[in-house]
C-alpha cells in the first residue's frame, strides 16, 4: 500500500504495549425489551497503547526517530503484537500444518496467508498481510515443501506462490510468524525527562492499517 514503511516499530517497547483487538457492533433496544445487533466491521482492528514499554532514555528517542520518520500518523511500518504474532493458537514455533489455506485445484498457484480463530460455522478468518518470510513454512498434503524452489513469499501481499499448482483436492497449510500493520494515532508526542537516563511518555497510540 502506499506511505507504509517497510520496517518495525522498536521490538523491546512493543513487548510492553497494551491491547488488542476491537469491533464496531451496533445494539438497538426495543420496546419489547430484547435487542438487536448488527457488525459494522466485518473484520477488527487493533489498537494498541505502547507507552507501557518505554523502559529508558534510548528508548524514548527510538520511538520519536520513528515517529519523525512516519510523519505523525502518515506513514504505516510493521508492529510485532506481543500477545498474537504466531500462527499456532498456542504461541509455539510455527508448523506447516498449523493454518488451512485451501485446497489445490491444479491451477491455482497463489494462496493467500490466514489465521482462524475458533472452530465451525462462526470462526473468524484472519488475513495476514504481514507474515515474517524467513518464518514461513507451507505443506501439501501434509508434505513440507522448500522455500525458494516449490514456493515463494510474495512480498507485496504477504501470498505464497508455488512454482507448480497443487493438484486437485490436495490440501495446502501453512505455519508463519506475522506482523500488524500500524500507525500513530496521534500527530503529537508529549515527551517528559523523569530523572537522568530516563524519560517517560503518557501515551503511544497506535492503530492496525487496512492493506
């Protein structure tokens, strides 16, 4: 997408941040005393407060490098979510199996990343945009397929692309770690020096970016 930076806001202060995701749900009471609800997104949106993880001086100026850089809220760059940045549920080394992408159908050769969460006809189908190459491993039909020669991660849309569709009916699954793209939400950072060596900021907004 376009004014995105292709970099990542500081490791060690976003594995303090504050946050998650939100959604937009709007309820209407009736007069009968039930009430009915209805999704304005079909997809959340993060937010995340990463004033939590400003430990220090050096610190501090990482984020207000990067903030200048950005332009306030103009730029989008790459936040690792300190809570969900994995495609196993449980937070372990990602596996080729750990995620469904689809099935091959002996033409299709592009298959886009995705995290879900839950099970049945309510599970929610993440799109991951963001995925972290080197991490990335793909299988079908349950057998490993090498990176660089059966598939490639298009770096653009975050896609696996093989070099050789998967034939039909065989199932293609993935194991990836990923990143959230972000950007302040704020044009203006209100700095504080505690005592030497140490600063403080009240608040780092950040919110996920549509890509």
């Amino acid at each position: 997408m376009d004014a995105f930076l292709n970099e990542s806001f500081p490791g060690s202060i976003a594995f303090g941040a504050l946050g998650g995701p939100e959604r937009r749900t709007e309820i209407v009471p009736l007069a009968t005393g039930y009430e009915t609800r209805n999704a304005r997104w079909a997809d959340s949106r993060r937010r995340y407060d990463a004033a939590t993880g400003v430990r220090s001086l050096e610190d501090l100026r990482a984020v207000l490098a990067l903030f200048e850089k950005a332009r306030g809220r103009l730029y989008g760059f790459r936040l690792r979510d300190p809570f969900d940045h994995a495609s196993s549920m449980t937070g372990n080394p990602p596996q080729p199996v750990d995620q469904s992408l689809g099935d091959g159908d002996g033409s299709t050769v592009r298959f886009p990343l995705n995290k879900t969460y839950g099970s049945g006809d309510l599970a929610y189908r993440r799109a991951i945009r963001l995925p972290v190459a080197s991490s990335v491993r793909v299988a079908v039909a349950g057998a490993e397929q090498t990176a660089g020669t059966d598939f490639e991660v298009d770096s653009s849309t975050g896609d696996i692309v093989f070099s050789a569709a998967p034939s039909v009916g065989n199932s293609v699954t993935a194991g990836f770690l990923f990143d959230v793209p972000v950007r302040f939400d704020t044009d203006r950072l209100d700095l504080s020096l505690t005592h030497f060596e140490a600063g403080d900021i009240p608040s780092i907004p950040l919110v996920e970016i549509r890509m």
